[in-house]
C-alpha cells in the first residue's frame, strides 16, 4: 500500500496547492461567461462574421441609388490624315493634345436584377443577425459545459482520493486482523488488486481534470486553476430543481412549437432560403431591360481630328435603355445554377428542421430524466452508506467478509461519482433545452450561476 499512499499524498498536495490559489481569484459560471464573450475566438470570430454579413444590406442598396462618376483623359495625338482631291491624293502630319473631363450622375429607373439583388442583401444580412444571436446562446452551453467538466473532475479527483484513502484504512484494519490470527493474505491481495484499479482510475480523473481545464481557459482567457471555480451548492440545486424544472412552456409539443417560432439558426436558415430566392430573380432579370436617367457635363478640346482646336463645354440630361439580346447562354446557366442553389438551401433548412427538433426532444427528455435520475442516486448514496455500515458491523459477527465490505464501498463511490454526474448533467441539459429553444437569455444564465 505504499504505492497507494505515494499516490495519495501526491493528489492532495495538488489539491492542496491549487486551494491556496482560490484565495487569490475566484471564478464563478456569469464571471467565466463574461470572460468568454471578451477571449473565445470563436465567438470574436462570430462577431466579425455578423460584421461582414451586415455589408450585403448596404451593398444590395448600392445598386438602387445614384452614383456619380468622373472621367478625365488627356492625350498626346500623332495622326496622318489623307486626303483624296481632284488634283490627287494629299497626306498631312496632325501633332496635337486632346483633352477631355466629364461629370456623370446616373440613377436606375427600372433594374429588376438590381431590386432582387437588394432583397436578397436585406435576407442576407437579417441570417447574419440571427447567426451572431445563435453563437451569443451557443456560448453560454459552451461555457456551461466546460465548467462543469472541470468541475466533475476535480469531485472526481476527491472521490477517487478519498476511495484510495478508505482502502488504506481497510488495509491496515486487514493487518490487525492477521495479527490477531482472524484475517488472511487473500483479502490484503484482494484490497491491493482493488487499489491499483482505483490508482488508475486517479490517472485517468487528473487528465480529464486537465482537459476540461485547457477547455476552459481557451473560452475564457484565463488560466484559473480548478479549485478556484465556484463549486456546485447541491443543496441549493435540490431546493430548486423542481421549480426551474416546471416551466410556462412545459409539455414537449410547445417546447417544438418554440423552437420552430424562436430558433436562431432555424430563421437564419430561413433568411438565406429567401435570399436564395432572389438571387433566382436577379439571374432570371439578365433577360429583361433596364432603364437609367443620367446627366452628364463634359469639357473636351481637340477630341479628334476633326475638331482640333475646338473646346465643347456640353451639359446633357437624358435616359439610357439597355436591352440584352444574346450573352452566350450566360443568362440561361446562371438562371439554372441559381434554381439549383435555392433547392439545396430548402433541403438544407428542411434537414436543419428535422434535426433541430429531434435535439430539442432529446434535450427535453434528458432534462426529466436528469431530475429522476438525481432523485435515485441520492437514495441509492444513502442505502449504499447503510449498507456499507451494516457490512462492517456484520464482519465482526462472522456474517461478512472483506470482500462484502470492499464491494459496499465501491458501490457507494460509484453512487457519488454518479450523483455528480447527474447534478451537471441536469443543468447542462435545462440549459441546453432553451438555446435549443431560442428562448435562451441573460435571466436563465443568470438562474444557472446561483447554482454555483
């Protein structure tokens, strides 16, 4: 058992020296939120991409509205005229500077590819909207997730150690025994053997602890050790899980209703299959003429040849028809191409919808079954504790072995480790349920963090 001692001793030193940093920065669930929305590139990168979308709106307006352009062009001409006469052909040399500067303003009259290109800037940049709001909830589970796991973790850890510590105790006890001429070597084996699994169950804790807590630090920014995080106040959560459990919107028909209604990236989905659809039109408008008024003020000298010399100073308003004939087939390819778009974007929030929904379903059950499930193991930590008692006391009759008390006290571990499990689990899924949702909001991150 020195083994298991080294082990043990090693682990609380760890713990130990992680509590004496608690003192010096506590983090709780709403701080490491707050973090997050500062550090996780993730969610910067969700902002700049929310930034970017919101451009198509202005750039869809861009081609309703006036633009002004300026020209101007300034030449050193070298031209040989000839010239057919009675008298015979006659060649001149021209060596002279053309010069020319113009103002136009333009304004579209009818542009249907223009119009479609504006709604579809304006859908464009509504999905932009609502996919920053989708990451905005997204990040709350996130966050949530990688608290609790760093949480889970370390009550892992104590568990784990505290098991490690139960079997010393056993051990020695065994010892006593054996002196006394009632014990045997079978049950020392039997405790090393269950030692050794419960050494590599410690392992296997203090790595996830590390994971989660690499996890964590990525969102936040910080490298805050475990024990500084707010611990979970069970006691609390067990006062209040049936009151956040019921809900105004309680049955699993409404919660779907909400999410068809709510649901972020659903309507963002939704968006993009509207601007899809004009894009359609504005591929299909490559058919159609389009009508501009312009008004134009240019100055020239010596334009060409035929007016070397002169200087026009020329204002002129008037309107511009354009009307396409043939382009090559462009317009017929990008009208096919553009179809094809918007039924893949419907089959898309078609396959969005149906997966959002059955992830709402799982959510909403597992949030019920986390609630029975904490329910169950808290009974079963304490039948496990009385029969681990009763075990101990029926060794001293003769009814039990070591191997009875070994087992209890594996099985009340385990209950513990589980009743963890399911407390996070819980919060986890009730959480996950209204982003799910779209009904996620400060209030519910709010309720979350009193938990902790």
């Amino acid at each position: 058992m020195i083994r298991v001692a080294s082990r043990r001793y090693r682990t609380w030193l760890l713990l130990a020296c992680l509590c004496c940093s608690f003192n010096a920065f506590a983090l709780d669930f709403r701080e490491a939120y707050e973090l997050a929305k500062q550090h996780d590139p993730g969610w910067l990168a969700a902002q700049s991409e929310s930034a970017a979308g919101q451009q198509e709106r202005a750039l869809g307006r861009s081609a309703l509205l006036p633009s002004l352009n300026y020209r101007y062009s300034r030449a050193k001409n070298w031209s040989e005229v000839r010239q057919e006469t009675p008298l015979g052909s006659t060649t001149s040399d021209m060596d002279y500077t053309s010069y020319s500067s113009s103002f136009t303003l333009t304004q579209p009259l009818l542009d249907a590819a223009a119009f479609a290109q504006y709604q579809a800037g304006k859908a464009q940049a509504q999905a932009a909207e609502l996919t920053l709001e989708r990451a905005r909830q997204a990040l709350a589970v996130q966050v949530l997730q990688a608290y609790t796991g760093v949480l889970y973790a370390h009550d892992d850890i104590e568990l784990t150690t505290a098991h490690l510590r139960a079997l010393q105790e056993e051990h020695e006890r065994s010892q006593r025994f054996i002196e006394y001429g009632e014990g045997t070597r079978t049950d020392q084996l039997e405790i090393a053997a269950q030692a050794r699994l419960v050494e590599a169950q410690l392992i296997e804790a203090e790595d996830r602890l590390s994971d989660a807590h690499n996890a964590l630090r990525t969102l936040t920014g910080t490298g805050v050790p475990s024990s500084a995080l707010a611990p979970l106040q069970a006691d609390q959560l067990a006062r209040n899980v049936q009151t956040t459990q019921e809900s105004p919107v309680s049955s699993l028909e409404q919660w779907q209703e909400h999410t068809l209604a709510h649901n972020p990236e659903l309507a963002a989905q939704r968006s993009l299959l509207e601007a899809a659809r004009h894009q359609l039109n504005q591929q299909r408008a490559g058919h159609l003429p389009n009508i501009r008024l312009y008004a134009r003020s240019q100055i020239s000298d010596s334009n060409s040849e035929n007016v070397i010399g002169q200087r026009y100073d020329t204002d002129s308003i008037g309107v511009e028809v354009n009307l396409p004939l043939y382009s090559g087939g462009r317009v017929v390819a990008a009208s096919r191409q553009a179809d094809s778009t918007y039924a893949q974007t419907r089959h898309e929030l078609d396959a969005a919808t149906i997966e959002m929904l059955n992830d709402v379903e799982r959510q909403y059950r597992l949030t019920r079954s986390s609630q029975q499930r904490i329910e169950a193991y808290q009974q079963t930590v304490v039948a496990a504790t009385e029969r681990l008692e009763a075990t101990r006391r029926s060794i001293l009759g003769g009814e039990r072995t070591n191997l009875d008390v070994l087992n209890a006290e594996r099985e009340r571990f385990e209950a513990l480790r589980d009743l963890s499990r399911a407390r996070y689990d819980y919060l986890l899924a009730w959480l996950t349920l209204r982003w799910q949702a779209g009904v996620l909001n400060d209030e519910d991150i709010s309720q979350v963090a009193g938990y902790f």
